[in-house]
C-alpha cells in the first residue's frame, strides 16, 4: 500500500455497490459494519443522510431484516425523494 492509503476488512473496489470482506479474522459482518467504518447511519428509518423506510434486499429478496444487522451484501433501499438505491 502506497502512503496515506487505508484499509478495511470490509471495503469496495468500485462503484457497483459490491462490498467485499477481506479479512484475517474469520466472522460474520453486518451492513451495518460497512456503515460504522463510514461513520454513517443505517437502521430502519435511515440510510446515511438519507430519511424513509428502509427495506433490505440479498440477492434480489427481501430479507425483511433491519438493515443495519442484515449480512453483508445486502442493499439497503429507501423509498425517500432522494431515492436511495
């Protein structure tokens, strides 16, 4: 790694919304995991900035879970104005 630079377990490596886990400890992350390294909220009202009901989807379904405990890979959705996708 190049100076300046920081790594997390949990991170992307693009703008496709794929979060990847890399790890040297092996254990269950959480969307809301990916979400605390950003310093963003995320529950079932709120997706960062964003405010609206929140759904959580894996794999095309809807899990049904509160977003911020739903495995990682989730993609949280809000039906807001400013459409959270």
């Amino acid at each position: 790694m190049g100076s300046g630079s920081c790594f997390y377990s949990l991170h992307t490596h693009a703008a496709d919304g794929i979060i990847h886990i890399e790890s040297p400890v092996q254990r269950a992350y959480t969307l809301g995991d990916f979400f605390d390294i950003w310093g963003q909220p995320l529950g079932p009202g709120r997706v960062g900035p964003v405010h609206g009901k929140v759904t959580a989807f894996y794999n095309g379904a809807c899990t049904g879970a509160i977003p911020a405990t739903s495995r990682s890979g989730a993609t949280p959705r809000s039906n807001s104005t400013s459409g959270v996708r």
